[in-house]
C-alpha cells in the first residue's frame, strides 16, 4: 500500500489530474473570468493587439501571450477569451512540467496547485493578478536554486528575478523568505547568489522608487497613513484571528503542522525562521490591508501569506525523507487542494448569475438602435465594479448578434460630472476613462456616435 502510495507521488498523477480539472474550470467559466482587472488587461490586449504593461509590472506579458497569438491569427473573439482563461492555468503547469521533468523537482506540483488554491475563492474569477505570476515565477527561481547543477543558470535565475520583483512589492518579501531558507542549508556556499539576489532587489527597488506610477504612489502612501494611523489594539488582533479562522482556515492548519513539525524534530532555527515570517508578513498585509472585509481585493492582498505557509509545507513536510510522514502531508495537501477547489466552484454559481445578468440585460438591448446605455446601479441583483462598461462590451461582442454593447452605471454616468463632459463620438471605458469611439478596434468592437440611453 505504502508503495504504490509513493509510486503516485513520483509520477505525480495527482498533479496531472488537479491541472486538468483547473483547466477545465477555467474554460468553464471563461465569462466570469473576465471581473474586474482580469477583464480591463485583456479587452486592452485586443483591442490594440498587443502587450499592455502597466506600473512598470513586465510580469504582464505572461498572462497576455496566448490570446495574443489568438488575436494575431485573427481568431474570433471568444475564441481569445478562452485561450486567456485557460492560459491562466497553462502558464502554472508549464512551470510544472519544466520543475518536475527538467529540474527533477517532484514535489513542484503541489506548491503551485496549493498557491492557486490556498487561501483563494473568488480570486480564481479574477486571474490576472501580479503577484499570482510572480508566485509561478517564484516557485521556478527556487526550483532551479535548489536542483540546478550548472553554474550557467544564474542567468536565468537572474531574468527571473527581474520579471518577479518588477512584478509586484509583496514578491521582494518572498524571495528572501526563500533565500534565507536556502541559506540556511547551504551556509555561504552559494554567498555569490545571494549577493547577486540582494543587488538586484535594491537596484530594482531604487527603480520603483524613481518610476513608480501615480497608483503605486497612492499605495505607498496609504501604507504609511495606516502604519502611522491605524489602531492596532487587542480587539483588533482579536478580529483577525477570528478573520482568519474563518476564511483562512486551510491556510492556519498547514501553518500549525509545519510548526508542530520543527517542534518535534528540535530545528529550532527554521521553527523561528517560519514563525518570524508568518508574523512578518501579516503585520505588513493588515498595513496595506486594514480591516476585514473578504472580497477579490482582499484575497489579493493575502495571498503573499499564501506562499509563506505553503513553501516551507512543501519543501520541508511534504519532500520528506520519512515515507510515512511524507504520504501524511502530501495526502493533507491535497485533500486541502481537493476541499478548496469544490468550494471556487460552488463560489462560481454567484458569478454566473452575475455574468447571466450582464447578458440578459444586453440581450434586451440588442433591438435597439443605440449600443451605449445607462443602468441605474440599484437595479443590479449583483454587484457591478466599475469594469461592468468593459464586461460587457466583452460578453455582447462575441454573442449571438455579435454586436457591441455597453452598459455602465449610473454611479458611472454622473462620476466627475461625465454626464455634462461626454460627447457622442465616446464612450465610458471605466468611470474615470472616456475614450473615442474611433479608437476600438473594428475588428471585434464596434459602437456608434449617438448619446447614452438611459434605462429606465
């Protein structure tokens, strides 16, 4: 029984099947895939055919590659929207196959399924994210930094690093997580890497600094107002744990077990190690991130927290040397894998009814004459986020009419005073965008110069 247990995990059939499960999801739900900034960067990928690049964040591109080959091959419209949910999920297992088949990296899998999963719900609908990039990017650079026996791949590692820590702020706490660890075992042997490491993190932090977006600097102010305004007393603590416990609760258990670990085999040092981080890293997300609602933005910002528990689980636990412990903590990660992905699928039923609305609302306007129109917010079963105008000239492009419709919100509508300010001849790309109309892409939007329906 213990063989054929350790037979599975070698082969990594379990891997293979969770993938092609996401893979399917990810298709499935192709339409919901498109809330919020998942929809804003590919409607800007096909709309000017090609790479859009924002905040200095390059790590972009690898969400936007295959639909961009779509769109280059002149494929239909959701034919590219499909190719960029799935393309979501391909770019974590080819990072996969490259670790495990490559590298030699058996326990690969597991890190990057738990990274998509762990801690993450209605994050899955909003794919397009940074730091789930650069945490694909993340587990590789400590893949190569672990198994790689030539010299010569400090050149990749190096190109690595530039894509992670341009990629978003939380990666640069990442990387050294893994370098400390690393160092741990390996001492000042590889001293002239974590020099190299520690040089790229301060010349591209001092590049941030110089070139950071008028975005990144409202983030960075903010963080300074919370750290220096904010109340972080014993009701506040108290609240967090109860937060945690709540929406975290995967993410706490392979926390206690890493610890209950290091505990009883005495490793103190990296028990600290851990433990520091795990602390570290949630004072600075509650810094960034005060208060408690669970929504996308919040998961985002947790998900750092995501791959501080869930590395050292992996590395440490599951690669353990112990057969029966490492069938144990391989068998919890994917039960807690198995458990997190029936739950983004029962999540998925509210985004679906969510995106049905979107389209029955835009069905219902198909025999009108006008293809810009304004929805009273209040009238929304589901919420609508400001990419609501960008959803749905996605989703009434490709259907059945294949004519371009979009729908904002009254909220939109009367933001800064857009009401008095737009002309025929635009349109409301987002509340606080107003492009021409000219400037669309006929090859798969097209709308007309006539005023803003209002609906009543």
């Amino acid at each position: 029984m213990k063989k054929n247990a350790l037979t599975i995990l070698r082969n990594n059939i379990f891997e293979h099947i969770l993938f092609l499960v996401l893979g399917v999801m990810a298709i499935y739900f192709f339409e919901e895939r498109l809330l919020a900034d998942s929809g804003y960067y590919i409607f800007k990928v096909i709309n000017y055919e090609s790479f859009w690049v924002e905040h200095n964040r390059f790590i972009l591109i690898f969400s936007q590659f295959i639909p961009l080959i779509g769109v280059k091959l002149g494929f239909d419209l959701k034919t590219v929207l499909c190719l960029y949910s799935i393309g979501h999920i391909l770019f974590f297992y080819a990072i996969f196959l490259v670790s495990r088949y490559y590298y030699k990296n058996l326990e690969a899998g597991i890190l990057l399924l738990l990274l998509q999963t762990l801690g993450i719900m209605s994050g899955f609908f909003v794919p397009m994210f940074e730091l789930y990039y650069g945490a694909g990017l993340l587990v590789l650079f400590a893949t190569i930094l672990y198994y790689s026996k030539r010299k010569s791949d400090w050149i990749i590692l190096s190109i690595l690093s530039f894509f992670i820590l341009t990629g978003h702020p939380y990666a640069t706490i990442i990387m050294l997580f893994i370098i400390v660890l690393h160092s741990v075992e390996y001492k000042i042997k590889y001293i002239k890497y974590y020099l190299l490491f520690i040089a790229l993190i301060i010349g591209i932090t001092i590049f941030k600094k110089f070139t950071a977006s008028e975005y990144e600097q409202g983030k960075t102010n903010a963080f300074i107002n919370n750290l220096l305004d904010a109340n972080y007393d014993f009701t506040y603590l108290k609240l967090l744990t109860n937060f945690l416990i709540k929406y975290y609760k995967e993410l706490l258990l392979i926390e206690l077990a890493t610890i209950a670990f290091f505990v009883f085999s005495k490793n103190w040092l990296k028990l600290l190690l851990i433990i520091l981080a795990f602390v570290g890293t949630l004072a600075v997300i509650n810094i960034s991130f005060y208060g408690f609602e669970q929504s996308r933005y919040q998961e985002q910002v947790y998900f750092s927290l995501s791959f501080i528990v869930a590395y050292p689980f992996v590395i440490y636990l599951v690669k353990n040397k112990n057969q029966s412990l490492k069938i144990l903590f391989s068998g919890l990660a994917f039960f807690i894998i198995f458990i997190r992905i029936i739950g983004i699928w029962i999540d998925g039923y509210n985004f679906t009814q969510r995106v049905s609305e979107i389209k029955s609302n835009i069905e219902q306007l198909t025999i009108s004459p006008n293809s810009k129109f304004v929805i009273e917010k209040e009238s929304l079963t589901y919420k609508p986020n400001w990419s609501y105008p960008i959803e749905s000239m996605l989703l009434s492009s490709y259907g059945t009419n294949k004519r371009t419709i979009t729908i904002c919100t009254d909220e939109d509508y009367n933001y800064n005073d857009n009401k008095s300010n737009i002309l025929p001849s635009q349109y409301i790309f987002r509340r606080w965008e107003i492009f021409n109309v000219e400037t669309l892409n006929n090859n798969y939007f097209k709308l007309d110069s006539l005023d803003y329906l209002l609906l009543k």
